[in-house]
C-alpha cells in the first residue's frame, strides 16, 4: 500500500548524494588539513566516503520502504528504520575505507586501527541525519498531496459550475421548441443526448481534435434553434494538442449568447491556429464587447486552463471580438 512517509522520489536520492559527496570531501580535507596529510588523498578519501555510505543508503532504505515496511504495522517501522540506517552508515565506512586502500590513497592512521568503531559512531550519525531528512520528505509528501487534493477538488467544482451553465441554454431551447415545432425539439433532445455522451469523461483533458468534435456538435445543436444561422470554421489542419475539455465550447457558446443578435442574418465564428507559439484563436462578427471582465463562464475557463495548462486566456479585440488561449504544457498531474 502506499504510504507518503515511505515514499522517497529519485530527485530527493540525487540531491542526497549530493550533499553527502560534497560534505564528506570537505570535512575529510579539512581532517586530512589537520593531520598534515595529502589534501587531495583527503578529498578522494571523502568523495569516497560519501558516494558509498549514500549508496548503501539508497540500497538498504529503498528496499525497507518498498518491500518491508508497507507489510509490517508501524510499531515496527521505527526499530528497522534504526537498524537499516545503522548499517547503511556502518558498511558505507567499511567499504569505503577497504576501496581507499585498495586504491592506494592515503587514509588517516585511526581509520585503520579503529575502523570499526568509527564505523559504528558514523552508522549513529547516518541514523540521525536519516530521521531529519525522514521529517522532511513526509512533511514534503503531505504538502505534495494536499496541494494535489485542493486542485482537483476545485478543478471537480469548477467543471460542476460549467456543465449545468451550458445545459440551462440548451434545455431552454428545448423547452421553446417543443410548441413552435416538435420534430425539431426531439431532434434536439437527441443531439443533447449525443454531446452529453461524447463529453461526459473523467479526463480533465481531451485531444484538441476531440473538442473540436464537441464543439461542431454544439453548434449543429444550437443551429436547430437559430436555423442553421451559427457558420463555424475551423482550421482544417488541427494541431496535437491537449486542452481542458468544454474549453472551446465555452467560447463558442459566448460568442452565440453575447454576440448574436436575432436581426442579423447570420453569425460567423472562426478557430484558428498559431503552431508556433501555441495559440488558439476563437473570434466571431457579431456584437462587440463592452468590457474585457470576464463573467463566471470565462472565469472558471481562465482558473482551468491556468491550472491544467499554465496557461492564459486574454481578450484580443473587443471590437471584432477575439479570444486568444496561450497554451502551455498541459498535464493532469499537478504535482510535475
């Protein structure tokens, strides 16, 4: 079972090794300084050091976390946990002070006479630095899944918000189709049915070519109303993109509800595409914009795309209404 406190990612081991090669070459060279011994045998002596002790920590620890530790109640974590970490710091020396002479460098005499008893008080101090980084990783892991619960829990509220939106304008026109002409109102009822089901997935994310899709299924519904007035056109070229799903749509049922008036002979609305920067661009003709304030619709848009993209959403003209969406590197895993 998965545990946050088990859990130690690869870049957490990396900066590990790290710290412990750097430490351990300066504080042997500094030791080596004192004995008047070899600065460079010093900070071989120490490179060593630290490469085998994080090594068999990696070892011991990792294999403790996956397969002992998740089948044992926690009462026994802490003891293993000490025992594991002890002859990581234990071997570690052992090894490292048995390669350092295999190789010919240096070593301070008391290594040698007192390995292991050295090698003990180094396990001790292993065990120590093991639970501060311990604390750290779980303290990290807990915030890691919190911020993750937040996020999808208002991705979850903000799509809840979206979807009653568009189908109050659609079972509207429904309802106003069913005494003008019910052929057409059951022709609607079906075509509902139809892009309720191509969009009703638990991915937050669809292929740009899927929303397309949906977005062409929405306008032929909201054309039974308006009598084929709505003109879509889209690029015929569609990049391989990811986008938060119902985010085209949105706009596109903007553009009809704000944009259309029921005088004008038709309403013209365009998706482009910009591969370069990674831009796609919904403008329409129909009624320009009095403000660049987004209501509740576009707000939620903006929140998802920010949060499953990085990316933003901008007005570029009020006048010949054009929306812009900045594409970013789209992921459902907001912890990357």
């Amino acid at each position: 079972m998965y545990n946050i406190a088990l859990h130690i990612k690869t870049r957490d081991w990396l900066y590990i090794l790290l710290i412990g090669i750097v430490f351990g070459t300066l504080l042997s060279t500094l030791g080596y300084g004192l004995f008047s011994l070899s600065l460079i045998d010093g900070a071989i002596f120490g490179f060593i050091l630290g490469f085998t002790i994080t090594l068999f920590s990696l070892a011991f620890i990792s294999n403790m976390n996956k397969r002992i530790l998740p089948n044992l109640r926690e009462v026994y974590w802490l003891p293993l946990s000490i025992v594991f970490s002890f002859l990581s710091g234990f071997l570690g020396t052992v090894v490292g002070v048995l390669l350092s002479r295999f190789l010919e460098i240096q070593v301070i005499p008391a290594f040698i006479e007192q390995m292991f008893p050295i090698s003990a008080a180094i396990g001790i101090l292993t065990y120590i630095v093991g639970a501060l980084l311990y604390r750290f990783v779980k303290m990290r892991n807990q915030k890691d899944v919190i911020d993750h619960e937040y996020v999808q829990s208002r991705l979850r509220s903000l799509e809840t918000q979206l979807n009653p939106h568009f189908l109050f304008n659609a079972l509207n026109s429904i309802a106003e189709l069913i005494h003008q002409d019910p052929d057409k109102a059951e022709m609607a009822v079906l075509k509902v049915s139809s892009f309720l089901r191509n969009t009703m997935n638990e991915t937050a994310l669809l292929r740009l070519s899927d929303e397309i899709r949906n977005v062409k299924d929405y306008v032929e519904l909201e054309n039974i109303r308006f009598s084929g007035k709505i003109l879509l056109h889209v690029d015929k070229v569609i990049p391989q993109w990811q986008i938060p799903k119902f985010s085209l749509q949105l706009l596109v049922e903007n553009a009809i509800k704000h944009g259309f008036l029921s005088s004008s002979e038709s309403l013209n609305i365009w998706i482009e595409f910009d591969k370069e920067k990674k831009i796609i661009r919904i403008k329409n003709d129909g009624e320009s914009m009095k403000s660049k304030k987004f209501g509740v619709g576009l707000s939620n848009l903006k929140q998802r795309l920010e949060l499953l993209c990085k990316a933003s959403l901008e007005v570029e003209d009020k006048k010949n209404v054009t929306f812009n969406i900045l594409l970013g590197d789209c992921c459902e895993n907001i912890n990357r």
